[in-house]
C-alpha cells in the first residue's frame, strides 16, 4: 500500500508543481538565485490557483476564492511595468524538487508512526475529530456547490444552509481535489497524502527564507537539516498532554492553517526582496482564504504600514494603508451580498462586568501561557537578537511578526465572548513564533561569531524535544474500533456512498459536540469505501448558547420545528423514526451509552456492535 501511496502523492505533487511552474513564467520572479524559492513560489502558486479555480467552479464563482482572482488582477496592473521587464522562471529545480518529494517521504513515515497507521493488529482513527469533518466537507463541497462547513445537510430539504457562510476553505478545496485523485480511503489520504504534502511546502518555504537571509551560497548540510527540525515546532511540554491545551496547532496538526502559514512565507520572501508593497498585498490576502483570520492578519499588517510610513519613513505609498481596511470590507461585502455571516459558532449575551472580566483574564493568560510554552524558545530568540546587528529588513519582518501576534491575543481576549474565540490565538500563535524562530536562525547563522554552548543546549532542546513528543507522546490517535467490526462495515458500503443517521450519547455532550454536524464517533466512516457522513438526530437540552445558531442549522432541527409548527409532533422517537423513514435511510450510528429509539428496532436489518469503542452500527430497511 505505502509505494502506490507514494507514487500516487508524488504525481498530484509533480501536477500541482507544473501548474505552478505555468503560472510563474507568467510573471517575473522574486529572485532567481534562490531555487528554493523558485520551487517554493511554484509549489504556492500551484495550490492557491488549483483552490481557486476548483472553488470557482463547483460554486459558480459564488465563493470567497473568487477574490483571489480580483487580488491577482490588481497586483498584475500595479506590478506591470516589472512583469513585462521581469525574468521570467522556465527552468526546473530539478534537485530542488527531488528534496521536496524526498521531504515528503520523510513525513509520511512519520505520519504513518505517528497514527498508528503501522499497527497491523488493529484499526485506529484519530483523536482530532476535525479530520473526519473535514474529509466529508471536502467530499460533499463539490457535490453540493454551497461552501459552508456542513455542505451535507443540503441532501434534506429541510436545509436553510444553501447561501456561503464564512469557514476556511482554501484546504478544503485543495483536499477535495486530493480523495478522488487517490485510491485510498479519505482518512488514509488526509494523514498519509494531504498533510505531508502541506508540511513538506511548508519546510521548503522555511529552506528558501533560510538562504534568502544567508545571500551567499551555504556548503554545510547541517543548517539545512536544522531548519527541517524546526518545523516541526510545537510550543507545548508534557502538561500540553494531559491539560489537552490545543495551543498546539502546526501545519502537521492543522492542516487549515498552511494558507497563512505559506502566504506568510512568501509574503517574508518578498519583503526580503525589498517589495514592500507586494508584501502588504500577499499578506492582506491571507483572511481571504480563511476567516478567523481577520482578527489577526488584518490589524497587525495595518500597525505595520502606519510605522513603515510614518515612523521609518520608508517608501511605500499612503494609500497602501487602504490594502487591509479594503480586503477586510470586501470580505463583508461578499457574505453580506452572496452568503450569511453567522456560522457554527455564535456570542454569548454576558453582563459588562464579566465581559470586562474575561478580557483581561484572557489576554494575560495568553500571555503567560505562551510564556511557559515557549520559554527555552524566547531564551534563544533573546541571546540571538542580544548580540546580532538586524538589518532594517530583518527588524521589519520582526515588527509585523510581533504586531501579528498581539493581534492575535487582543482577538481572543476581546471576542471572548464569541464560541470560538481561543482560535484566533491558538492557530496562529503556534505558526508565529515557528517563522519568527526560524528567521533568527537563519540571522543567526550568517554570523561569523561561534554559537555559544547555551545557544546549542537550546536549539537541540527546541529541535529534539518537540519533535520527539509529537512522535512518542501526543500519538494523534484515541479510540480503537475491532477490525471485524470494520470489516463488516467495509462490506456494506463498498463504493458505494451514504449519508445515513446518528444518535449521540447527550450525557457527553460538549460545546464541540453541541454543534449537530459534529459526528465524533462518525470519524470511522471515513476509513472505509469513498467516505461518507451521518445526520446527527440527537436532540435534547440546549447546554451550551454559543451553538445556538449551529442546532438551528441542523436539517433535523428544522424538521422538528415544522412538525411542531404542524402540531404533528407526538415524541423525539417517532419524529426520528418519521425523519429516517422520510428519507429511507441506510443505516444509523449509536454512540456508546446511548439507547436505539425502540421505535427503530423493526426496520433494523441487522445490527454490529463495537466491542472495542461500544458503537452500534444498524443496517435498515425503512423503504420497499
């Protein structure tokens, strides 16, 4: 399995490669000295317009993608003076490209130890419930046209979720175009095929800045290894484990952030380049592709241009100032014309004292905590910038860097009261901190000055230990499901694709798992066949306000209001039976600790039970 698994990634690669390679002998290169970036700005190039034209036509250019196309339209007539004199990039970086595919290798193999995926003895899906989501998002995007982060739930007529709603969608294309392009199941091409391909850009990205910085031609292999290490940076000891603090979220662990972690390289690439201005356009781009990103990227690259042209007095226009206000008002435009603005999380109506309240507690403990995580990696970045001369360059990367990251925890200290707040700190903190350890690196490196004996005790300690509990300690991995129980299964979907029921264990229920479209003990779906998904039809006490809006959204919820309405409604279990029949549905999911409805039980064909993980899979006939 894992050499067609191989061969299959590096031929999506090499296409995804050679669109890029297109688009950029279009228009002149960052630097043609540094093959790094030019593989780099390809491989960019080639998933950001891959996404976009995907996005573009399954949606009828009804999606946020499509101002990725406005964005390259603008930046073609500002820079067209300097693409028409432009050298333009028609070789290949032959030996570039094969450190890329070898790259990949490497993180499939540890991927594939990572997840257990090596374990022949019994199967296992992910703890991070979210890849089981996204695969089926990503499946049924194209299917269905609409980007929302249930697109499923347009199958029933009871759906209200037919307008574009605010998600991130850039990897969802992208992974949308890697399932049918393989023939694994979806979870083996997320884990094994999707996120190496993203960790492996994103380690060539951190390579091109790394020789960006040096200028001149570097012999050793070491720094170049160093830097792959450093990648893989997770800002999290053993407390991370047992507190389940997500403060962890790298390209390898989410892959929803690799549109701002790789628009943030390129955007480092072009400032190093002295092209501030095109800087400030590919960084403003980066809320385009995913909306918690506002927050973030929006305010802290507007902080920049106001002490880049007032207080350094460098040249960049006045009006660029207008690049962040502007993306931020198009992106409102497009939802406010085209879509909603509510999602699966929603504000909580709290007193102005406590909202007081938890906006200080939220931005110290931030603080603090990032303090904790990351205190032997702050002690490095401190003996580095005590002792180096930063070019004005350097010091501005820094700046933006910096002003992202406060961004970053005044948005989740002031939208506290928002379901989903601790993200805006949480995914964007973690990417930060590695682009800024890796830039001082670099800076570091260029110097002539010996690398004192601390300054190796704590580069080995960033290297070594993270990467080392990522391998050891946080396996990325939970419940184990029996393989004949898999098995089973496996033979009632065959290739064939379903969207049946699930019930949930209520007892359970968190604010995650209030939200109806998250199917945690679903995940398993997505290990057999082409992948499906299930309709939650639990229904119960609202414990958790924030996912008022996501409960509303449900398409079962929507039936229940309407039977109600109707005076039809006698009880939940013959409104779920009256639901399930309406839509004959195949099969229902019973989380472990919850009861099949007994009005279910004479249409149940046959039924498997998990002695694993306690789920019950029911095979029904509710239609002739």
């Amino acid at each position: 399995m894992e050499i067609d698994l191989f061969i299959e990634l590096w031929l999506i690669a090499i296409m995804i490669y050679l669109l890029g390679h297109i688009c950029v002998s279009l228009f002149p290169a960052i630097s043609t000295s540094n093959a790094y970036l030019s593989l780099f700005s390809k491989l960019c190039c080639g998933v950001f317009l891959w996404s976009t034209i995907v996005a573009c036509y399954f949606t009828d250019f009804h999606s946020i993608l499509t101002l990725n196309f406005i964005a390259l339209a603008i930046l073609g007539w500002l820079f067209r003076s300097e693409i028409k004199l432009g050298k333009r990039l028609y070789y290949f970086e032959w030996k570039e490209l094969l450190t890329f595919l070898t790259l990949m290798l490497l993180v499939v193999l540890i991927q594939a130890f990572r997840t257990g995926e090596l374990n022949t003895d019994m199967l296992e899906y992910l703890s991070d419930v979210d890849y089981g989501v996204y695969t089926a998002v990503a499946k049924y995007l194209p299917l269905f046209g609409t980007e929302t982060s249930a697109p499923w739930y347009n199958y029933f007529e009871e759906s209200t979720d037919y307008l574009p709603r605010p998600y991130h969608y850039t990897d969802l294309w992208l992974l949308s175009c890697f399932l049918p392009a393989m023939s694994f199941n979806p979870q083996t091409e997320y884990v094994l095929a999707f996120i190496p391909f993203l960790t492996s850009i994103f380690i060539i990205g951190n390579i091109a800045i790394f020789k960006a910085i040096q200028k001149e031609a570097t012999t050793s292999f070491l720094p170049f290894i160093l830097v792959t290490g450093l990648s893989f940076y997770n800002a999290y000891f053993w407390i991370e484990y047992w507190s389940h603090n997500f403060m962890i979220h790298s390209i390898l662990l989410s892959p929803k952030i690799f549109p701002m972690i790789l628009l943030s390289q390129i955007a480092i690439l072009s400032l190093l380049n002295k092209q501030k201005l095109l800087f400030a356009f590919l960084y403003s781009a980066i809320p385009i592709q995913s909306i918690l990103d506002v927050p973030v990227i929006l305010p802290g690259i507007f902080l920049w241009l106001l002490i880049e042209i007032f207080y350094f007095k460098n040249k960049i226009p006045r009006w660029a100032l207008f690049i962040p206000i502007v993306t931020g008002l198009t992106i409102i435009l497009f939802y406010r014309i085209y879509g909603h603005f509510s999602n699966s999380s929603g504000f909580l109506t709290v007193e102005l004292f406590n909202y007081l309240f938890q906006t200080i507690r939220g931005l110290f403990s931030a603080i603090i905590k990032f303090i904790i995580y990351n205190i032997t990696t702050l002690l490095f970045m401190y003996l580095v910038l005590r002792k180096m001369q930063l070019t004005q360059t350097e010091k501005s990367i820094l700046w933006v860097l910096l002003f992202t990251f406060s961004s970053c925890i005044f948005a989740k200290a002031l939208f506290n009261n928002l379901g989903d707040a601790d993200q805006f700190f949480n995914l964007a903190a973690n990417p930060l901190t590695t682009l800024a350890l890796t830039i001082l690196f670099s800076i570091r490196w260029k110097s002539s000055i010996p690398f004192q004996k601390l300054e190796k005790v704590l580069l080995s300690w960033i290297i070594i230990v993270p990467l080392g509990m990522s391998l050891f300690v946080f396996q990325q991995r939970d419940q184990k499901v029996d393989t004949t129980f898999m098995f089973k299964i496996h033979e009632f979907f065959g290739e064939d694709e379903h969207i049946g029921l699930a019930i949930a264990n209520r007892r359970h229920i968190t604010t995650y798992t209030e939200d109806p479209r998250i199917c945690k003990f679903c995940n398993f779906l997505s290990l057999v066949g082409q992948g499906s998904w299930a309709l939650r039809i639990d229904a119960g006490e609202q414990l958790f306000p924030e996912r008022e809006t996501a409960v509303a959204l449900s398409p079962f919820t929507v039936f229940i209001n309407k039977e109600k309405e109707a005076g039809r409604f006698e009880n939940l279990a013959l409104t779920q039976l009256k639901f399930a029949k309406k839509y004959c549905a195949p099969f229902l999911i019973v989380e472990s600790g919850a009861k099949v409805p007994e009005t279910f039980r004479p249409y149940i064909e046959e039924s498997f039970s998990d002695p694993v993980s306690g789920v019950q899979f029911l095979i029904l006939v509710l239609c002739d």
